[in-house]
C-alpha cells in the first residue's frame, strides 16, 4: 500500500495535503485582501476577531481526524477492515455532535465570545456580522476537514487536495460577487468563507456513500472506549492546530494592552494571513505523512519509519530557510495588497514582521515531530511539543519580555517560543533513540 523510498512517499502524501490546506488558507486570506481594498482598516480589524474561532474550530475537526486517521492506519496496515470503518462511523459521529452545539452555543453566547476574542467598542457590531457566518455554518468546516483528512487515510490524498482546493477557488469567485456586484460588506466576506467547505464536503461525500475505498457509511456501533482513544490520540494534533488559535488571542490581547490600537490589530491580521501560509506549508506536509508513519507502525517497519524521518527533517528546514529568505525581500509586496492606500499600514507591518518570522524556519520541524510522535501513538511526546509552542512558552515570553526590554519585544515572542521548543524535541528526540539503542 505504502511502498517505494522516503521521497516517493513524501511527493505521494505530503505535497498533495501541502497544496490541499495551502489553497484552503486562502479562505481567510482573500478575505483579508477584498476587506482591506474594500472597507479599509476598522473592518480588517473586526475580521481579525473571528481568526482565533476559525483556528479553533480546526482544531477540533483535526483533533477527530487525526486520532481516527492514526487508529484507522493502524488497523488497515494489519488487515483489520472492519475495525478501521467503526473508527470512521464514530469519528463523524463525533464531527456531527461538535458540530451542532458549536452552531447552537456560538449563536447564543456570540456577543461575550467576540468580546473575549478581543473585539472593542469601535469594532464590535461588524466582528458579530462577520462571527454570526462562521458559526452558523461550523459544522460544514470540521466536516470539510474530517473527511479530507478520512480521504487521505482511505489512499486518496489527490481527493483530499482537489476537495479543498475547489472549496479555495469557490470562496474566491464568492468573495467578489458578494462584495462588490451585491455589494454585501463584511456579511459578504464571511458567507462566502462559510460556503467554501460545503462544496469541499459535497465532492468528498461520494467516496464513502458510493464505498470507493475500505471506509464507508455502515451501521454504527457506539464504543465509548474507541471514542475517548479518537480524542486522546489527537489531542496533540488539536493543541498544534489550536496554537494558531492561542497564540493569535494572546496577541490580540497584548497589542491592545501595549497601545498598538487598531493599527496594531490590523497589522496582525496581515501578518497572521502570512504566518497562515508558512504554517499551513508545515502542517499540510505533517497531516499527509501520518498515514505512512501509523501505517509502517501497524506492520512494524521501523527501518522505513525512521528513513522517511530523517529525510522528512531535511526538507522541513530546508523550506522553513527559503520562507523566511523570501519574507525579508519580498513581505512589502505581499502586505500591500491588502490595503494599498495605507502606507501607514504598511510601513508598521513591514517593520514587524522581520523579528515575527525570525525562528519560523524551526516551525516546521517542530510540526513534524508531533505528527511523527502522534502517528506512533507516542502521545506523551507529542504533546510535550505541542504544549510547548502553544499554552507554554508563548504566553510567558509575551508576558515577560515587553516588561523587560519594551513593548516592540511582543512582536519576537513567537519566534522565541519556537526556538525554545525546538530544543525540547531535539532533547526528547535524541533521548528516545539512545534507549533504543541501549
């Protein structure tokens, strides 16, 4: 099923999850790009709110997703069909109940949420209209995720990238109808990022109804320890995912608590939509390869497992290198064309992104360690390092270093904790394999 060397199986599952997630991305993106051209810095501002509730509720669609995808592997790479779809059926039944109390709850509570989000007074009205969208629409999201990510387990990765690709383009084409011809505002923007996922998850559909693959909608038996491993297995994976989350909240509130205002949460925003693309480069890559590593853990090739490794590392660098080599000459291009007209904007941007990125380059490998863990059911490690560069060192080092050394020091702190997890994995790493050596 998985076979040929480490770079076949890497251009196999990696790039085509890569590309799947980066066009994906894109939702938010182009957003930002028809916001700023079209209703200036206050509305950028208010759609920068509803970015953490985005991230989150990935999250939660990964969490499912990749601890069902790593069950699942395991029980195809040892023959067990029938297994592999009870773990489906439970991971859309999960998918299914998330998804219904997020839209019903969300909506209740929409107004304390968004204030806790970091909306202000001068925002809020327009941070609700945007927020009202994503959250009506939230269980067509985690699905969009779930089955691209069940899609991929079931060997069509190609599935899974023209599924979300296509949901991409549709959010594109939406954006302009919704903004300019009808004319919809910031509603606009958001109708159309919420419809995206519905044609993602009308293309994904028929590989299970019509049973292309091992998985396929059957008779559902409800196993609850099968639904606590499915969540406890992609625990880490939520934590990674939801660290886009956390750590845009926590630098939503300090922008505000150091005085940068609304420039400050504008430019954020921008830089966010850039950190989205690194980060979904990274975590793309991470996501396709975890079927190959669960799967060589079910028919115990550990040789191959640790090749493709190695040769997995090398390449997380290597780009890791290149981006932060092109947001240091080519970043100005990329921030202008969201709101051309302010050079304010622009010039503040700029100036903070450089020190942003500085350590994104060991992002990547931080990822790949915690799916590599995560696939192998090594959970305590993976969740070390997702901790690590989310609830851990983030919120010290923005806590801690603008007291110390001034309030520019915000915009490293990311980075800073990124380094700072790095040399954790390089630690847990390094031990795991002098043990078993010994």
């Amino acid at each position: 099923m998985y076979k040929g060397k480490s770079h076949t199986l890497f251009m196999k599952y990696a790039v085509p999850q890569m590309i799947g997630l980066l066009f994906n991305s894109v939702y938010m993106i182009v957003d930002g790009v028809f916001i700023g051209n079209r209703l200036g810095r206050d509305a950028m501002a208010a759609a920068a709110v509803s970015v953490p509730l985005v991230e989150i509720l990935i999250a939660l669609s990964m969490a499912v997703a990749t601890g069902a995808g790593v069950m699942i592997s395991a029980h195809l790479g040892q023959g067990e069909k029938e297994k592999a779809r009870t773990i489906f059926n439970l991971s859309v039944l999960c998918t299914a109940v998330m998804g219904i109390c997020i839209c019903v709850f969300g909506n209740i509570f929409i107004h304390p949420l968004a204030e806790l989000l970091g909306s202000t007074p001068a925002i809020h009205e327009k941070a609700i209209r945007y927020m009202w969208y994503i959250l009506t629409f939230s269980p067509f999201l985690l699905f969009s995720f779930l089955l691209s990510g069940l899609v991929r387990n079931d060997n069509r990765p190609k599935l899974a990238m023209f599924a979300l690709m296509f949901g991409s383009v549709s959010n594109i084409v939406l954006d302009y109808v919704f903004m300019y011809p009808m004319n919809m505002g910031i509603a606009g923007a958001a109708f159309a990022t919420a419809l995206g996922p519905i044609f993602s998850v009308l293309i994904m559909l028929p590989h299970f109804i019509l049973k292309r693959g091992d998985l396929y909608f059957a008779k559902l038996k409800c196993k609850w320890h099968h639904i606590r491993s499915i969540y406890v297995l992609g625990f880490p994976s939520f934590i990674m995912e939801f660290t886009i989350g956390i750590i845009t909240f926590v630098y939503n509130f300090a922008i505000v608590h150091y005085g940068f205002g609304e420039i400050g949460l504008a430019a954020y925003l921008i830089i966010g939509y850039l950190m989205l693309i690194i980060l979904t480069l990274f975590l793309g890559m991470g996501q396709g390869l975890q079927p190959v590593f669960s799967y060589f853990m079910g028919t115990g090739e550990e040789d191959r497992s640790k090749a493709l490794l190695n040769f997995s590392i090398k390449i997380f660098l290597a780009i890791g290198i290149l981006c932060y080599i092109l947001i240091f000459f080519f970043s100005r291009n990329f921030f202008t064309i969201f709101n051309p007209g302010d050079m304010e904007l622009i010039n503040f941007t700029e100036s903070r992104s450089l020190p942003y990125f500085s350590g994104f380059f060991l992002a990547g490998v931080n990822i790949l360690m915690i799916a590599y863990w995560q696939a192998n059911e090594r959970t305590g490690k993976a969740l070390a390092v997702s901790l690590s560069r989310s609830v851990i060192w983030p919120p010290v080092l923005i806590a801690a270093l603008p007291l110390l050394l001034g309030s520019e020091m915000v915009w490293i702190c990311h980075s800073c904790s990124e380094a700072l997890t790095a040399v954790t994995a390089f630690i847990l790493l390094t031990t795991e394999r002098k043990k078993k050596k010994i």
